[in-house]
C-alpha cells in the first residue's frame, strides 16, 4: 500500500473513526478508577495511565496485524468484529468491575489493565482496518492518542446528544469486518474475479448489524421502562 494513496488515506480515516466509537468505553473506565484520588493525583493516572495503555495497544495491535496472517485468522477476526459491532448498538455495559483505586498507584494499574482489556476490540478492529500496514497502524493510533486522551469526553456527549454517530461507527466496524473476511484467501480466492459480490455482502453485512443492534437496543429500552413503570 502506497503511502498517501487512496487506499492509505480512507482506511487512515476508518482508524480514527474506530478509534473515536470505541474510545468511550475507555474513557468511562479511566473515570471511574480514578474518581477516588485527589484531583492532582486524577490528573496524573489519567496522563500516566492513558500512556501506559496506548504503548500496550500498539504492541499488541502490531501483534495483531501480523498474527492476521495466519490463515483462518481473518475470518474468525471479522466475525469478532462483527460481534463488536453488534454490541456497540445493543449497549451493553461492561463497567460493573471497574474499582476505584484508593491510591495513585492502585488507580494507576486498575487504569492500565482495565483499558488493555477493554481495547481488544479497538485493537483487532484497527488491525484489520489496516491492511498489513505497520505504519499505517503506527500513523493511526499517533493521530488518535490526543482524540482520545482529550475528546473521549466530549465524543461521549456527542453521541447522547446524536445517537446517529454511534450507528455510523458500528457500520464502519461492520464494513471493516467484511472486508477482513473478504480478505481471508479460501474466500478471496472465490470472489477475486467478482470484486463487486464484496461491496454487496458488506452492505448487506452493515444493514443486518445495524438492524439487529437497534432491534436488541429498543427491546432493552422497553423492557427497561416496563420494570420502571412497575416499581
């Protein structure tokens, strides 16, 4: 892929839009396991925090990128990541676990490990989007860090505000899952002389994520209201 092509660009601008969706739920977690500390010491396991976890998603997002060549890999990475987009619109939390550290250095490793763990999505989704390219990767998470060190807060606004973004996001994710598994070469051996069977079934792919994530989304909220409206 050369650098600064189409090619390179548009899967640059799907990695800052995987970074951004996703980067809330790492936002959350940062939040709440340094809600205990004093302000300035907040401020620093927010900083220290944030830079341990980057450094670990990028090994293990480098990891990832080369660990997607082993065949079978792509395939079972999309339908994770199919998944994950799924799971994005059917809002379902994952914070219950998430402890406050009563001190700078607990608050820092709770930081640390829960993002890590929280970033596996994050780090396949970005992998594939990348396409076997390091530096893409590399360029990726360098253009992200500030967006989502300083913008995970506001991002997380945004979307209550318009809730579109987050669909938007999870058909990028599911687009991105396609075309992992487009990419798997038992597959691709079969649709190479049909580019355009690809384009369809990532369509069709977005629209059945989208539609079983709003679906699962809505009977949560009713079910949600119905409990209300009985206590």
């Amino acid at each position: 892929m050369e650098i600064f092509s189409l090619q390179f660009l548009s899967s640059l601008l799907t990695i800052l839009v995987i970074d951004l969706v996703l980067a809330g739920d790492n936002a959350i977690v940062i939040g709440l396991a340094a809600r205990k500390l004093p302000v300035d010491q907040r401020k620093k396991v927010i900083v220290w925090g944030t830079v341990g976890a980057i450094t670990l998603r990028v090994i293990a997002t480098v990891t990832i990128v080369y660990l997607l060549k082993i065949p079978g890999l792509l395939l079972v990475g999309g339908l994770v990541l199919l998944w994950i987009s799924y799971n994005l619109l059917a809002d379902n939390d994952n914070h219950e676990d998430v402890k406050a550290g009563n001190n700078f250095w607990s608050a820092l490793r709770t930081v640390i490990l829960a993002d890590t763990i929280m970033s596996l999505d994050n780090v396949l989704a970005v992998g594939g989007a990348a396409h076997g390219s390091v530096l893409l990767v590399v360029i990726g998470l360098l253009i992200s860090v500030p967006l989502v060190v300083w913008g995970s807060t506001l991002f997380i606004k945004l979307v209550d505000k318009y809730p579109m973004i987050l669909y938007i996001g999870s058909a990028v994710l599911a687009w991105t899952a396609g075309g992992m598994i487009a990419e798997e070469p038992i597959i691709h051996k079969f649709i190479a002389e049909f580019p355009w069977i690809q384009y369809v079934v990532n369509i069709i792919l977005v629209v059945l994520v989208l539609l079983a994530g709003w679906t699962r989304k809505q009977k949560k909220q009713n079910m949600t209201h119905t409990m209300g409206g009985n206590g």
